[in-house]
C-alpha cells in the first residue's frame, strides 16, 4: 500500500441488514441519487431485479456496492411472496394424501418438517406446503437469534426445551396430523434423523431417503421454481418458512444441475431442503390431484 494524503476515496453501499428492495438503499448507495445518477433508471433496475432472481446479484453489485458470491437466488421472492395463503392449514386437507419432507440436520438450530399436497385445479396440479419449524429454547435465547422469538411469539416457530431439538415432539406432530390426512410417505435426509425415520417406520410410515446429491435435488428444485412464478404452488405464508426458502442460493454446474447452498451458516435452508425432498416424491409418485381447496372456502386475502 502507498500512503498518499493528497488523494481521497470513498465507496457508497448499503449496510447489512439493510431492505436493498427499498428506494432508501438506492439513495443510500448512490449519493448523486437523482441528480447525476438517474433516479428512474436505477427504479427500473431494481423493479427488474426483485421480479428476476438472476438479475439481483448484477443490480446488487454494480448499483449498491454489495459483494456477492457467484451463485443466485433460487426463488423469484416477490412470486414467493404471493404464493402464500395465511389461511391454508392441515384442515383444508383433511382425508387427502401428502408426502411428508423433513430436514433433521440441526441438532442445536431450526429443524422443518414440510406437509405436500396437490390438487387439480382445471386441468393442472397445483401443490400445497404446510410446514412446521421447530428450534430448542437455548437457540431462541441467543442474542444473535432475535428475530427467533418474534416467530415463536406468533406461533410460526415451535420451541422445544433445552438445548436440542425433540424428535418425538416432531414425531408425535406427525402422528397426530396422520389422522387428519393420508401420509403415503415420509422423505427425509439418510444423514439426519435416522432414529425419527426408524420409528416412523415401525409405526407403519414409508420413509424413503434422499440423498443429498444434486442427481436427486436438481429436478425437484427446477420444477418448484417453474411452479411458483406460474402460480401453482401455494404455502401457509409461515414468514419462517419463506426466509428459509428466499435464503436459498443455488450455482447451475456445467450441466445446468442446481443444488441448494447458503452464502452464510445464519441462512437457515431447513425448510426448503424439507420442501425439495418431499417434492422429489411427489414428482416421483404422480398422483393425481384431488378437489380444490379454493372451491371449499375461496381465497383468503389479508
């Protein structure tokens, strides 16, 4: 480094923690905002970049001074966003079938099991998620979980005591959900919860591992990216639930095969590891949709 006091720099960007959806970081990131930097022209730039995943490292890089690793979001949140339905619940299902996907892996953090339903509605599938998150109380306290206790609070995030998540609370979930619905199987990382998949076994449940490989994860998650932007994909708007599946990023291989990653360990993905494994069933089983849950109760719009 050269020391030169007669040359001064300064980079504008946005802080972490900061909204980069909001006009507020585009101001922030570029001081000449409306003046010699066009204002309408960096609106339009980031109206492009919440509408399309692949846009938003390019918009975040080079208009709001914020590094990013190579890989992109793998959900259009904004489609993400309207595919949720606070009132859809277990109910709504009652006698239907469903894949059940769970995402074990943390032991001491968020622990999901996702509930996927579909149904025909004129003449296409559309798919259901319900999901459950379950995180220990000792998480919950740590200074750095704070936004934990606001879904606790709600009732979007269910605590378990001590220090590590409770299996057979998740257990005993899914045995009382299966006398409201018809679980056909139980699809589960082979790394994570094999005493949970042994007992759920024995209690008559088809549990089926999957691996966490891209040959088994690539297609299940190109398909529910394709099914949220076209509509047909719907979930219980968990906010819990769509921070897990918007902390996705993926990174295509030469082959254009997709897996999940987090840029950061605080990016929790349980939930929609627990989602793409339950879809993988679903797309491997085809069943055929039942009656609309929209034609039971309509649309519940808040």
């Amino acid at each position: 480094m050269i020391e030169n006091d007669q040359r001064f720099g300064i980079i504008f960007g946005i802080d972490e923690g900061d909204d980069w959806t909001k006009e507020d970081a585009l101001i922030k990131a570029n001081p000449n905002f409306g003046i010699s930097v066009d204002a309408e022209y960096l609106r339009l730039q980031q109206r492009d970049a919440i509408s399309d995943p692949r846009k938003q490292n390019v918009f975040k890089t080079k208009h709001l001074n914020v590094w990013v690793a190579a890989a992109s979001p793998w959900m259009n949140l904004y489609n993400l966003q309207l595919a949720g339905d606070p009132g859809l619940s277990i109910d709504d299902f009652r006698g239907d079938e469903c894949t059940v996907g769970l995402d074990l892996a943390s032991k001491q953090d968020i622990a999901s099991a996702v509930f996927e339903f579909n149904r025909e509605i004129d003449g296409e599938t559309h798919y259901y998620a319900i999901s459950r998150n379950y995180i220990p109380q000792a998480a919950v306290d740590k200074p750095e979980n704070a936004h934990y206790q606001a879904w606790v609070n709600a009732g979007h995030l269910i605590v378990t005591p001590g220090n590590m998540i409770d299996l057979e609370q998740i257990q005993e979930d899914i045995l009382a959900t299966a006398e409201t619905v018809v679980i056909v199987e139980v699809a589960k990382d082979p790394w994570g919860g094999q005493q949970l998949g042994a007992t759920l076994a024995n209690e008559g449940f088809q549990v089926v591992d999957i691996p966490q490989q891209v040959r088994f994860l690539s297609d299940p998650m190109k398909d529910l990216q394709a099914l949220v932007d076209a509509g047909r994909f719907h979930h219980d708007a968990n906010p819990c639930y769509v921070w897990q599946m918007s902390n996705v990023e993926v990174m295509a291989d030469r082959n254009e095969n997709i897996f999940p990653r987090k840029l950061r360990a605080q990016n929790k993905i349980d939930a929609a590891v627990a989602t793409i494994v339950a879809h993988n069933r679903s797309m491997v089983a085809g069943r055929d949709g039942g009656r609309s849950v929209y034609n039971e109760r309509g649309i519940i719009v808040v």
